[in-house]
C-alpha cells in the first residue's frame, strides 16, 4: 500500500496489511508538509533461522513500532526525542517496504531453536 505525501491526511487514519501471517496495523498522520507519524504493531508468525544449526522454525514476532517517514532529507534542530526517521525521495509512503523492512529485521536477529538450546555444546572462539 502506497500514499503520496500530498495525500496523507492531517488526522489519524487507521490501516492494516499483512505480509505472508504477520500484521502489521495501527494508525498513520502527516505531521508537517515533509513529515508523517506512524504508530502501529508488528504481530504474526515469523518463519526464522537457528543461528547455530540452521534450521528453520516459526517464531512469534510482536513489536510495537513508531516511525516517523521524512519525504526527503530530515533535519531535527531539536535532538530531544529518539524516534526511528525514515527518509524518502520517491513523495511517496510505503507500507508494504516498512512491513518487509521489520520483519527481515526480526529475522536478522540470533535465534537458536529447541535442539540447539537443550544441547550442551558451548561455543567457544579462539
């Protein structure tokens, strides 16, 4: 789901996709000309790697997430807040590439599954 910035409305609007099993939902607002606010959550089950074997199964993924997306370069004179800016030059806002974006984030993380975790193989670096 793609909205141009010109489009995004000033109040809060609902929205919800899914991508394979997971949602993502919440709510969305233009802040400014060149700045949007997203709230929303990131839930579902997500098909991950063990980090040590290899081996895929199915993890829960259940994130809250706030972006703010920045239509073009974002420059906060301010530096109180520590909130996730996205920017972009395509005028538009894209649901579906922050979806993808969280979950292969989800994914890139260090996961071991249940063979892995009842082993007692300890890794050991030299």
């Amino acid at each position: 789901m793609k909205i141009e910035f010109r489009k995004i409305p000033l109040q809060s609007s609902d929205f919800e996709l899914y991508e394979d099993s997971v949602k993502f939902s919440g709510t969305f607002s233009k802040i400014s000309s060149k700045l949007a606010k997203i709230e929303g959550t990131v839930q579902g089950p997500c098909e991950v790697e063990c980090y040590k074997c290899g081996q895929s199964f199915t993890k829960d993924l259940d994130d809250k997430v706030n972006f703010l997306v920045s239509d073009g370069v974002y420059s906060n004179k301010s530096d109180e807040e520590e909130v996730v800016v996205i920017e972009t030059s395509e005028h538009m806002l894209d649901f579906d590439e922050l979806l993808h974006s969280e979950i292969e984030s989800f994914k890139s993380e260090y996961f071991s599954c249940n063979t892995c975790l009842d082993d007692s193989y300890i890794d050991i670096e030299y």
